[in-house]
C-alpha cells in the first residue's frame, strides 16, 4: 500500500509514494534555521532540532528511507 500523507486517505496527496525532495529539502532547510535561532537562545532544544535537519536532509539526499524515492 503507498503511504498516504500525513491525516490524508488513500487516495491524498501523499499517495505517490511520500514525501518528494523538494519537500524534504525545504524542511531540511526549516529545521536548520529553527536550530540555528534556538541555538542562538542557548535553549538544548537545539539539539532536537539539529537532528531533525539532519534526518530531513539525508531523507532528500536519497541516504535514507525509502528506494527510488521521487
């Protein structure tokens, strides 16, 4: 069964098969300056967020998840 988005029924925006790159690439980009600006408030949820960037852009890079992603 494709994945179906976040809240989306089978047939939602996300029934393509997930999440694209430019997608992916833009939260990637989201989480980094949300971790750059915590960071700058020396609050430790910097970190949390720091790896959420990482995850989202090895996601776009095609490092993780699934094969022949879009």
């Amino acid at each position: 069964m494709a994945w179906a988005g976040w809240g989306a029924g089978a047939a939602g925006a996300g029934s393509a098969g997930g999440p694209g790159k430019v997608f992916l690439a833009a939260m990637a980009i989201g989480s980094a300056l949300v971790t750059a600006v915590l960071a700058l408030d020396r609050n430790p949820l910097a970190l949390l967020t720091a790896a959420a960037a990482v995850y989202f852009g090895l996601r776009a890079a095609g490092r993780i998840g699934p094969r022949g992603a879009p």
